[in-house]
C-alpha cells in the first residue's frame, strides 16, 4: 500500500509544498472521543492520488502551514460524511476545510444512495470490499499498530480515486455547485461551537417552563456548557439534561435547596454547588423584559391527505432528477409548509432554498395549492 507516515515539521514542511501545487486533495482524520468534550485529533491522512501521507499530528509544533492549507481557496478538499472531521479540524487548527467536497453528498446527489457509508462507497465504484477491523481503534495510543495506518490509509487512497468519478457525472448533470453548497454546511453550526446562552434550545422537554424558569434554564445551561468546554468533558460529566431542568423548575438560588434531593447528585452539588447557586441568584434579577419567550410546541395535528400529497411530489421529483429523496426533502419540511398553508400562504422552509427551490421546493408549493 503505498503511504508515507510524516511524525516530524520538517516532513510536514515538505508535504505542504506538494500540497500547495494540487488542485484537489483527499482529507480524513482518526480521532479519540471518549470521555472529552471535543473530538481529540490522532491522524491525518491526506490524499495526492500519486502519494499518500499519514500525519501523526502529536509530535508536530507548527501548525500555521496546515491552516493556511485547509483555508486555500485553490485547494478542493474532498472528504467523506465529513461532519464530525469538521469538529476536529474546528479545535485542532481553529479553522475548517474550504472549499469542501463531500463524496456522500455527491454520491445521494446522484440517486447511488443516501447517507451512503465509505464502505458501500468504495464497493460501489471500485468493487473493493475495505474491512472495519480498526473503526474503534485508540487513535492517541502510540505507537499506531501497522493495521491501524493500512486502514487509515485507505480512506484517502480509495477516495481520491473516487472524486473524479463523482465529479464527471456531477458535470454531466450541472449539480457541482449543487454538492459544494452542500458540503460546506458541514462547516457550519457546529457543536463545539454553539453559544453556551443558546444552549438551553437543544433541550426537549421544556415547553412547561415559564419565562422565568426559561431564564434559569438558559443561565444553568450556559454555565454547564462553558465548564464542559474548560474542562474538555462531555456535558453529562458536569450535568445532565435532567438535572438541568429541575434546577430551573425549582428557580434554585442557593446551596440549601440542592440538599438532600433525588433531582441532582451530590457529586454534581459536591463540585458544583457554590457555582450553581450564584448563577441561580444571577437568574433570579434578571427584569421580567429581558425574559426568553416561552417554549412553544406546535401540537397542531397535519393533514394526512396534504403530507401524503407531499410525499408522492419528492418522491417524484427524485425519481426524474435522480437524486436520493432524503437529500430533497426532510418530513419537518414538508410539515412546515403545511403549516404555513394554513396559516394563509404556503411558504418554502430555509432548508427547501438555493438548489432545492427549483427541484422541489416549486412542485411542492403548487401541489399545496391543489384542492
């Protein structure tokens, strides 16, 4: 298998200039996500179709060139259901992959198959079945087993091979752009991330709260968020969702109110409870004005008969563009429209825009006009 392993600056130096004159690269990461917050960088494989390279990110000091790298406007990345890579290149470089390719994307826009897996991927277009031995592998143990840089290394070999297949029926159909659009919303709204104050919206179960409790809800939520963040544990290991919410639906604001209960750990008081407390307190002087509005579930039943109708339009228009359905439309899309329909005038969710508009996001709002 033909790869080169770089664990120093000096070959990251040399890899960056061959880099640098490559129109198109193939990207993966292996990474660790045990018990931290974010997704801990163990390799990097980058693929030049000609050479391959496996970089041990560990040992290396300079990172500038890599960023300068991954934010080339001359350099395609091409990835594969790239969204959690994003978290890692998001924390390890502070930057994301752009301009981005991803071949599931591309593969869904082509009618192969939706949310296809690299596996299905690669049997699919080079009838090479790649074995799974290493998914679960601990990428930040060293030194890596030769099984572990065999597989790691596949991922890019076989991927740049790919792309030019993808492309070539991509240009066929002008859906290139279609897939770039795409691809480069798996560097947005990141996880890792979110706005520790917009935290609390993640949360299910929170419609019966009032304003107030929201507050709580919202200011409890932050404070967990930034101390997952500091510490680089995943948000459970601070609070659960559940203990979040019983402290908003009590308005705790000190630590006597967190003794002795079944709704939070004594672990979670022991570490926490001061802190708690005062931001507790800091919920509670919060002006009725600066309040979040209530949480609202819209419970309102959809009209079978219209969804259904709904449904047969993405499925046709997916058959006669070829393009996986799933990828066209979402059923909360198809719902909202509904809503809206009955709300007076039929207006296309945010996610039925740009490409989707004209495929389907049209046949859909005149197939909610049919009586």
């Amino acid at each position: 298998m033909n790869y080169h392993y770089i664990d120093d600056d000096a070959g990251l130096a040399a890899l960056l200039t061959a880099c640098a004159a490559a129109p198109v690269i193939a990207l993966d990461t292996e990474f660790a996500r045990f018990n931290t917050y974010y997704p801990m960088i163990g390799l990097l494989q980058i693929g030049l179709g000609h050479d391959n390279y496996l970089v041990d990110p560990l040992p290396i000091t300079d990172l500038s060139g890599l960023q300068a790298l991954m934010k080339s406007p001359d350099t395609l990345k091409v990835v594969h259901s790239g969204s959690e890579d994003m978290e890692v290149f998001q924390y390890w470089l502070d930057c994301v992959p752009t301009p981005l390719f991803d071949t599931q994307i591309a593969a869904a826009m082509l009618g192969v198959g939706y949310a296809l897996s690299y596996q299905k991927l690669v049997a699919h277009f080079l009838n090479i079945d790649i074995p799974k031995g290493e998914t679960r592998s601990d990428w930040l143990a060293r030194p890596l087993r030769q099984s572990q840089l065999d597989y790691a290394a596949q991922d890019v070999i076989h991927l740049f091979e790919i792309y030019p297949m993808l492309a070539e029926s991509l240009a066929a159909k002008d859906r290139i752009e279609w897939v770039l659009s795409e691809s480069i919303k798996l560097t947005q709204d990141l996880p890792t991330k979110i706005d520790p104050n917009e935290a609390y919206l993640k949360l299910k179960g929170t419609s019966f709260l009032n304003p107030r409790q929201l507050q709580y809800l919202r200011m409890f939520c932050a404070f967990r968020e930034r101390e997952a963040q500091t510490r680089n544990v995943p948000r459970n290991r601070v609070l659960d969702n559940d203990e979040l919410i019983a402290l908003a639906l009590n308005e705790v604001q000190d630590r006597a109110a967190m003794q002795g209960v079944e709704w939070i750990s004594r672990r979670a008081v022991s570490r926490y409870g001061e802190a708690l407390a005062e931001v507790g307190a800091e919920a509670s002087t919060v002006p009725e004005a600066a309040l979040p509005p209530r949480l609202t579930n819209d419970t309102t039943p959809v009209n079978k008969n219209k969804l259904d109708r709904l449904r047969r339009v993405v499925a046709d228009q997916a058959k006669q563009f070829g393009i996986a359905p799933e990828l066209l439309s979402r059923r909360r899309d198809l719902e909202a429209i509904i809503k809206s329909d009955n709300q007076g005038g039929a207006t296309l969710p945010s996610h039925l825009l740009g490409w989707r508009e004209a495929v389907v996001g049209i046949p859909l709002l005149a197939a909610i006009g049919q009586s």
